[in-house]
C-alpha cells in the first residue's frame, strides 16, 4: 500500500543484482520517521532504569547506601551489585569468555563502570533518584598506560580472577619467526616505526538500550534490544540467567547505526531483564551519549612497533611486528574464539612476502571495556593501517614512488587461491587493475607534478595511498566460532499461493539496507521481482537461528545462504513445472522467473503459477509434497576477501597546521555488486569514519582514569563540512566460492582509508624531514610534527 515506486522491479527486471537504480526499501519510513527504534518501544505500565556510573577509575567500594534512593516517591526498585550476587547475577560471560562485572562487587575497574541501577515510574525520576545513592570508595592507583599495565608493581586490577598475579589478558603469536629473523638478517634494509592506534569510538548515532518484558505467569521474556547479533545473545542470555531458551525472544528493531559497537551484550540488556523480573513489569534502559562513548565497547587501542625488510630496489621480503593491546578492564573484544587477536593476522597486507611474524601481548587497564570491532573485521582495521603505514615508511627510506612500490609487490592473480605466511588463504583477487584505476580517476602523475610545483611555493600538499585485503565473512565452522557457537547463518524462504515470497534472515540490519538487498538476492535466483519479496529479520521467533551482523559477513554468510535457499526453493519449482507441462526436469530450461520447454518458449510457466500449483488443487509429481519453500544452514567454505585502491589528496596549511581532505579516490572490488546505490553509500560512510580518525577521534584518558572523550564536544566526529566529495570506482573479482560471487564491503572503506589520509599528511610533511605521525592528526599534533617536537606516548 505504502510501497515505494522504486522499489518495484522497474527497467531492469531481469536484472535484480547489479540493477543500478533500486532504491532502498526501507528508506520510505525512515525518511517519514516512521522507522521502529527501541526507545520507540512504549509498553502499558513500563518502568524506566537509569545506571549509577561510577566516578572514579580504580577503587574498592567500601558501602552503597540507597535508602534515600529508595524513599523517593517515584521509585519501585534500587538495585546493587551485592543483591544481583544473591541471585548469581553480578558477573556475566562476555564473548571473549572473559567475565564481567553487571554490576561492581567489589571494586570499580573504570570509570562509568556500573554501579547500582533505580527503576522508577518515569525516565526522570530514574535520574533524580541516582543522586540519592550514597557510595563510599576507596581509591586504589589506575593503571591507564598499557605499558604501565606490564610493569610487576602495578596493582593487579582482575584479582577478582582467582590466582591472578598480573595484568595480562594473554600473548599470541603468528607466523614464523626464525624464519622471519633470518630474511630480517640477509635484508639490504629493514625499517622499523613505531605506530599507535588510538582508542576510538563506534559512536553510533542511536546510543544502546533495551525493553524488557517479563511475564511472570508463563515464564516468557521478550527482549527489545539494540543488538547485531539476537540470536547470539538470547542464547547467552539462556545460559546466564537460566532461563529456558524458546521462552526469551530478542527483537532488534531498527537500529541507529551499530558499527560493531552493539555486537556485544552490555551490563545495562541484563538489568533491564534483572528490573523486569524484579518489578513483574516491562522495563525500558535507554543509554545518553556520555554513558554511550564511555562505558561501551571502544576500538583499536594497540601500540604498534612494525618492520619491513626489503631489498635495495624495492622487493618487500619480510614483515615482523609486536603489539602491545589494551583491553580495558574487562576482555569485551567480540572475536572467534580461536582468534584472540581478531583476524590481525592479515597484517601482511597485498604483498607477496617471504616471511612474516608478530607478536602480541594483551593487557587489563583501567579503562572501558571493548576491543569491538568497530568497523573492522576483527582487528583487520589495524592490520592494514600497520602494513600501509610500513610500506610507505619503506618508500620514503628507498626513495620510490609509494605505487611503484606497492605494484612491484602485489599477489599476482595467477597466485590466487594465495596463502600467506600467517596461513591465510586469499579467495581471489586482481590488484594492479585497481590500482590502476584509482590512479586513472585521480590523475596520480597531474598530481604529483601539481605537488612539485607547489613544494617550490612553500605549499604543503600531500598523496597519500592505501592498498588493503580485507578478510571479512567468519566463518568457516570449523574454525570460527563465539563461545561455541559456529559462525554459520540460517535462511528460510517461502514463496506463497499468489506467488509472493518472505525471506527470513538470521542476519539483520543496522541500515546497510537489507531489506532491499536480500531481496535482490532472493529475486534473481527465483525470478520473483524484490518488490514481491518482504525481508524479515531481527526477530529470534520468526527467524532462523545464526550469529548476527558484523564483521562485514550479512552477504558473505548469510547472502550465499539466501541465493541457496532460492535455489532449493527453484528446484523444487522445477519438479513441479514438469508435472505442470507434462515433460521430464531435463526437458525444461530456466530464465529468470518461469521454466520452459527446451526448443518451445511458448509452452512455458512462471514462479507464480507454480505457486499456485503447489498450494493449489490437483496433482503434484510423484514424491513432492505441496507447498514452495525452503530452509537452510549455511557454512561458508572459507571468508571472502575484498580488496581496494585509494588515494587521498590534501592540503596543509603552513600557519594553523590545519590539514584540508582536498580529494579522495576510493576504487573497491568486493566482487559481484548486489546494489551499486547501497555500496557506495557504504563506501562514504566508511571514508567518513577514516578522516575522523585520521584526523580527529581518539578516547583519551588523564592520568586518573577520567575519560576525556565523553561527549561529542570533545570527542570529534566528520560532518560533511570535514569531508570532500568522494570518487568512487569499482573493479570486479568474484569470489569463487560463493554462490554469486559477492564479497562483503560494509567496512572496506573504514578499514582502507585511515592509511591513505595518514599517508597523505606525511607526504604533505616531507619537506620536514618526517616519516611517521600518530593519529589523529589534529592541528596540534601536526604542528608539533612540523617543529621536529616529541610525537605523545
Ligand atoms: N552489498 C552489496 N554487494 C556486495 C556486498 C555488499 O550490495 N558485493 C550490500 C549488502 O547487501 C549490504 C551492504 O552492502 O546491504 C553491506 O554488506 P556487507 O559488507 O555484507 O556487511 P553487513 O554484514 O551487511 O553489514 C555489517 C557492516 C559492518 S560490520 C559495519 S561495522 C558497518 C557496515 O555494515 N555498520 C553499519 N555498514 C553500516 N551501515 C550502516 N548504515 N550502519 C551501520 O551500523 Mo562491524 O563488525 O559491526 O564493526
């Protein structure tokens, strides 16, 4: 009724993937304000809870006392830390099978760490009422330098851990490092940087928050709850609190934006559950922005020392690096179990390298927990920016040209499937054309020469390029898997009488447009038009279990599993048309949206009247039951890796130090594209997170532990005034083992283009004689860089 023009299948209806014009479905009520949010979630008799955050970075609490909170008219419940421990609820799992605190114990480890929580009549009663509560803390010393952390006089902040003497979370290696060591040895040059990612933030435009229903008569719960991964989550939430798991629903509306930061399950889901359970009445939590950018998950964090061994004329041999990660107070990072260290063992980027080897060793801190993978999948963010910043560390030592030098190392596409010396194996992929075609948009050799002429008049212009791999899709079963749960992804298609179909998802959407793309899949294998094809997820009961939306993996896992259950659904399809036309399945030939026989196109039938049959009256052939639909589990063979080319262009200005992102090129090969509209608005989104943490976002800390990025004042993310009008450009190298080919792209831009605008600034420097500075380059840190100053710890 209220259906979009566009949305229809339009020109182009052979032609679902790829169609250039298909509008998003989804956008018609997110445009009127009629999308569904989980503060839009308004329940008869619900209850508001408000978090009491604790001020402070370390201390042992001493007393909490809330009978004043208590006394307030407005409110039903004061919740503790002492009274979730008598129901076994203090501590939760977190995804890296760490423990978390729900609500402090013992001690706070961070500050805005959660204390205690007031469920009130209204929101701001729920507030006032956190003022009432009186706590008692003892301060003990916060260790907030990572390297601090390692030191064996630190104070130990998990001695709630038993036996725990230190801050290590663990040490993890990869590669080979004898073998490493000796390329190191024979190498003509071998350069070493050091590199420092900063914490950032997600930041996602709608913070985190949850509704929760619990009804004591049946046992149900129903859970609203910005979350990527529902599936995941009720089944944690099953082993935690107990309760049975076909009695919890988790729904995830539509969701502001979750940029991996909602991937984890938070202290404030489990006691919006504890407050229902409690008050017997639904309970809504909805974070502010401050409580958002300082309790939940941040990103990066890691302390980089990179080598890159070489020969004389430019043929990289070796990578070798050591990482010191810090992970906050508790190990929230959300990775497959096997891989502490997410998927950084990508770092040896495009190249075709002799030998590789890194080291890591991760540690407690007193800060926010997290490591999420904030647009990255697992730690690739970091991977990519270590290995771009090195190779162009490397270009500057060897005098080249940073493509030249890029070029002369790529993985050559006769080399793919390509493993590389940290055991990764490369799906496909075809460099130098890429490369080739950002350089042709940007006019690379203009505008080398524009730089020259402009070094001569005292300008400061830079080039700055990136050339990533991103490993995105997790993942094989096998291998891959959430505290014990495989990374593979349900889908469930049923086409009905009329010849409409739903396709339910175990994925769902944080805006990247699902609905319309799974669509487009679903209809180009079975010839329905997208428009016909409703799209359901974000729902435990009416969806397929699988591990939910991150690490770029909707189209990788659970896009192959929607064109092969579109397929099983066809097949049937087919069985039943050759009752229908009276000749054998051989006889009959597909073209998109009807079978017929082979040699007569006019004795044909579409999808929709085999529909019909199928529900209908009258025989079907022998051994096929009525009904079309289909389900199916899929397990990708092996991730999907995308690859692109950027190339960034800026302008410094000499006097304030104020770096201008004057152009940015990105070309991005994710394979087969589904809807070329919606990639490229990945693609600037993700380049807009890149200049912001290029250039402006870092969560940093005093040396109390006070955060020092808990608002949008002072932590600073782009708005379009920060950033250019992007060029976009594409190249296709499907992937060979997914159904259609398609790679995912989601976080292509956020992982490449960090590198590309670093890059660009050092270039712009040269005349200072630099080589490397640390993000984010603000004004500041560039000045200092331009005067030669000490760069920050
Ligand atoms: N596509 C197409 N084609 C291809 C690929 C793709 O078309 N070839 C499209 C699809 O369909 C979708 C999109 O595009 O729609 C994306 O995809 P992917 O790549 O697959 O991805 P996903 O899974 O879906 O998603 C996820 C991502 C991530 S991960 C992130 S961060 C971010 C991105 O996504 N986030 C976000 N993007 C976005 N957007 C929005 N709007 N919002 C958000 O939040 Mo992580 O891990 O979580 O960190």
């Amino acid at each position: 009724v209220d259906q979009h023009p566009a949305a229809a299948f339009e020109d182009n209806d052979q032609k679902p993937v790829g169609h250039g014009r298909m509008l998003r479905k989804e956008d018609p009520r997110f445009i009127r304000g009629k999308g569904r949010f989980c503060d839009d979630v308004q329940l008869p008799g619900m209850l508001h809870l408000a978090i009491l955050r604790s001020p402070v970075a370390h201390a042992r609490i001493v007393s909490i006392d809330t009978s004043a909170a208590e006394a307030h008219p407005k409110v039903k419940a004061v919740v503790t830390g002492a009274a979730l421990a008598e129901m076994g609820l203090a501590w939760m799992p977190t995804l890296s099978g760490d423990v978390q605190a729900v609500l402090a114990t013992d001690k706070v480890r961070f500050q805005g760490q959660e204390v205690a929580f007031v469920v009130a009549e209204d929101r701001y009663a729920a507030r006032d009422a956190l003022e009432l509560i009186d706590v008692e803390y003892d301060l003990l010393e916060p260790v907030i330098d990572a390297r601090r952390a390692l030191d064996p006089s630190a104070p130990v902040i998990r001695d709630d851990l038993d036996g725990k003497r230190n801050n290590h979370v663990f040490d993890w290696e990869t590669g080979d490092e004898a073998a490493t060591e000796a390329v190191f040895a024979a190498a003509d040059v071998a350069v070493t940087q050091d590199i420092v990612y900063p914490r950032v933030h997600p930041a996602p435009m709608e913070t985190c928050g949850s509704v929760a229903d619990y009804d004591r008569i049946d046992g149900r719960l129903t859970l609203w709850s910005t979350t990527q991964a529902p599936h995941a989550h009720r089944t944690l939430y099953a082993i935690v609190a107990g309760l049975p798991e076909h009695k919890i629903r988790v729904i995830s509306p539509d969701l502001g934006g979750g940029f991996g930061g909602k991937v984890p399950i938070y202290p404030g889901y489990v006691c919006s559950i504890v407050a229902s359970i409690v008050t017997g009445k639904p309970v809504k939590w909805m974070e502010d922005r401050s409580e958002n950018l300082t309790s939940t998950g941040f990103a990066r964090d890691y302390i980089m020392r990179g080598e890159i061994a070489a020969t004389r004329d430019g043929r990289i041999l070796a990578v070798r690096t050591n990482v010191l990660a810090d992970h906050g107070a508790f190990n929230g990072v959300a990775a497959p179990v096997k891989y502490p260290a997410g998927f950084f063992g990508v770092f040896t980027g495009s190249y075709d390298l002799e030998a590789a080897y890194c080291k890591m060793t991760a540690v407690y801190t007193n800060k926010a927990p997290g490591g999420v993978a904030y647009a990255c999948s697992f730690r690739i963010t970091e991977a990519v920016y270590l290995i771009e910043r090195l190779v162009d560390c490397l270009a500057y030592e060897l005098k080249m040209d940073p493509v030249e030098l890029r070029i002369k190392n790529f993985i050559q596409p006769e080399q793919f499937p390509y493993k590389t010396k940290t055991g990764w194996v490369y799906d496909s992929g075809d460099y130098e054309p890429t490369m080739r075609k950002a350089m042709e948009i940007a006019g690379y050799d203009e505008l080398r020469a524009e730089q020259v002429e402009r070094r001569a008049r005292g300008e400061l212009m830079g080039i700055g390029i990136s050339f990533f791999t991103e490993a995105v899709g997790a993942g094989p079963r096998k291998d891959m898997d959430i505290l014990g749960l495989g990374m593979a992804d349900g889908c469930e298609l049923r086409v009905h009488p009329t010849g409409k179909a739903v396709v339910r998802l175990s994925v769902q959407s944080q805006g990247q447009g699902h609905e319309t793309t799974f669509a487009q899949i679903v209809a180009e294998e079975i010839g329905i038009p997208p428009a016909d094809i409703d799209v359901v997820h974000g729902d435990t009961d009416q969806t397929p279990f699988g591990l939910g939306t991150y690490g770029s993996r909707s189209t990788p896992v659970s896009g192959a599993a929607a064109a092969l259950v579109a397929r099983k659904v066809r097949d049937k399809a087919r069985l039943i048309a050759s009752g229908m036309l009276e000749v054998s399945v051989a006889d009959l030939e597909w073209q998109k949206g009807s079978f017929h026989v082979k040699g007569d196109p006019t004795k044909s039938v579409t999808i929709q009247d085999i529909a019909m049959r199928a529900h209908g009256a009258g025989d079907l052939p022998e051994g096929v039951e009525g009904g079309l639909e289909a389900q199916i589990c899929y397990n990708p063979e092996n991730l999907t890796y995308p690859h692109g080319a950027y190339i960034c262009v800026v302008d410094i200005d000499p006097g304030t130090a104020q770096v201008k992102v004057r152009r940015f090129i990105a070309v991005d090969d994710c394979g087969t594209r589904i809807n070329p509209m919606i990639i490229e608005g990945q693609v600037h989104g993700g380049l807009t997170d890149g200049v912001g943490m290029a250039l402006m976002e870092m969560i940093a800390f005093d040396e109390d532990g006070n955060c020092l990025g808990g608002s949008l004042m002072d932590y600073l993310i782009p708005t379009s005034l920060e950033v250019p009008d992007w060029e976009t450009g594409f190249t296709v190298t499907p992937s060979p083992h997914h159904p259609i080919g398609a790679k995912g792209v989601g976080e292509s831009a956020t992982v490449g283009s960090p590198p590309a605008i670093v890059n660009a600034v050092v270039d712009a420097l040269k005349p200072f004689g630099i080589r490397h500075a640390d993000m984010p380059l603000t004004p500041s840190r560039v000045w200092d860089a331009m005067r030669g100053a000490p760069q920050p710890p």
